[in-house]
C-alpha cells in the first residue's frame, strides 16, 4: 500500500460530502425508495457502462471475480434500500448517524475476512461509536426503526466496502462499479415481489419518476455512485478500509448540516441526538492522532 498525499485526503473528504448528499437527495425523491433504488443503480450500471466504452476499459474479467463482485452488487442493494428506507421512515439526520456504525463493524469484519489480527484501537473506537448510539437511545428517542435500519446500512457498507479491498489490486475499479451496480439493480428488481406483498402500501410498482425524481436521481447514480465509488476504489489502494469507514463517520456532520439547511425543523433533533453523534464524531476525529502515536510506539528506536 503506497503513501495516501494530502490530494487523497481530499478526495476522500470530497466523496464524503457526496455520499453525504445522498440522503438530502433520496428525501427530495417523490417515488418511493425501493423504486428509487431501482433507478438509481439502473442509472449508475449504464453511466458506466458507457464511461468504461469511452475510456476503452477491459469488460472481460474471470468467471471467479465476476460471481464475486456481481453478489456484492446484492450488498449494496441491501445498503441503499436500508439507508433510503431509515430516512423516509425517519429523518436524514437519523439515517446518517446509523450508518456511522460502519466503523465498528469494519472494524470487526475486515480481520476475520484478511485473516489479520483485530485491532484493539479500531474495536475501542467502534465501541466509542456504540456508546454514542446509547446515548441517543437511552432518551426518548422517537424514531427507533429509522435508527435500527441505519444501522443495518452500516453494516452493509462496512461488508461490501471489506470484499471490494480485496478485488481493487486485480480488477480495475470502473469494472468493479459497472458489476456492482449492475447487481444491485438485478437485486432490487428480485426484491419487488417481496416489497409488493408485505412493505408497499398500495401493493403497486411507482415506476413514473417526475422530471425532478429523475433530476434528483441521475445525480445520485452519475457523480454519488459512478464517480464517488470509482475514486473510493482507487483510494483502497493508498489508504486502510478502517480509516475510509471511519472517515465516512464524517457523513452525518455533511449531512446533517445540509438537511437542517434545507429542510429547516422537520431535521432538527433533540439535545441527547447531538450529544451522541458528538461523541461519534469524537472516535473519527481521534484516530488519526491514536494510530499515529501507537505506529510511532511500536517502532524500534
């Protein structure tokens, strides 16, 4: 793994803000989030689709990779659908701070999926994470699903962002997001039957975007899904899975302050939300400064 620049950390920070106006976006959206999620990774395989036809990148890879990587392509469904979902039925504010749990679970699963030894650092700060959500929990907390599913997209990033650092070294990163996305479309559109007979109010498909829906999620597919996922792929390369998730910790303060701007009081949460999202905060802004120190002590003097 090569030296992350200060242009990469930027980068990261950048996609950051991105993924952290998705939830801004998916509440603008007027069809519902399954159909939402439908489109959106319809959208983003067929952006690139055609970036990878322009800039003439190899489709072929091996049978092995490609099972692989399309049924991580089901994770991500998995993901988006709990995010957006967590967000209608709650806020975006609620939504981004469940999916901060990433860090915890990253922090869990990359070393039983590398066969590294776990980190006591990355678990401490993951249980800092927990406490944080104990916080916001132990009051009178008006959106409990909206949380739990949040929390449920946390975990699904952290396992598909963990399979993906194992693939960016061989495959190359536009390949990786053209099969991924396409599995998640094919994973959603699997999905519908279930979604019609016990989630859909209606028992209907909405599948008529307005010309705003489409606006809306064209922006999600092309630069928060084909663009931000191609450069958090390359990054893989140059900087750990942990620091990346817990750096997407900083997703619910992007988040949050754009949904509380537009969206004004139907965002606006209780004293103990924002105690424990500080101290959620407090795990992102640390590491940085305790894995350094710990690198520093570990080295021969």
């Amino acid at each position: 793994m090569t030296t992350p620049s200060t242009t990469d950390y930027f980068k990261l920070h950048f996609i950051v803000l991105l993924w952290g106006f998705t939830a801004i976006l998916g509440k603008l959206v007027a069809i519902p989030a399954v159909e939402m999620v439908f489109y959106r990774t319809l959208l983003a395989a067929a952006g690139m689709g055609a970036v990878m036809l322009y800039t003439q990148t190899r489709f072929r890879i091996s049978t092995s990779d490609f099972w692989k990587i399309f049924l991580v392509g089901f994770i991500v469904a998995a993901h988006w659908l709990t995010f957006f979902i967590s967000g209608r039925i709650a806020n975006a504010s609620v939504s981004l701070v469940g999916f901060a749990t990433g860090s915890l679970w990253t922090a869990l699963i990359e070393p039983l999926v590398k066969k590294k030894k776990i980190q006591a650092i990355e678990v401490g700060l993951g249980l800092v994470v927990i406490t944080g959500l104990y916080i916001i929990f132990s009051f009178d907390f008006e959106y409990p699903l909206g949380l739990l599913l949040g929390i449920a997209s946390g975990l699904t990033m952290a396992l598909f962002a963990v399979f993906n650092s194992t693939f960016v070294n061989r495959v190359h990163p536009f390949t990786i997001t053209f099969y991924e996305m396409t599995g998640a479309c094919v994973a959603t559109a699997l999905f519908f039957p279930v979604y019609l007979a016990f989630w859909s109010t209606d028992h209907q498909l909405h599948l008529i975007p307005s010309w705003m829906d489409w606006v809306c999620i064209a922006a999600m597919a092309w630069a928060c899904s084909v663009y931000a996922y191609t450069v958090a792929l390359n990054l893989m390369k140059k900087i750990s899975v942990f620091l990346i998730s817990l750096t997407l910790n900083l997703e619910p303060v992007y988040g949050i302050v754009m949904a509380v701007a537009i969206f004004g009081d139907s965002e606006k949460m209780t004293f103990n939300f924002y105690i424990g999202t500080a101290v959620i905060l407090c795990a992102v802004l640390s590491y940085p400064l305790l894995k350094g120190k710990l690198t520093k002590s570990t080295q021969p003097s």
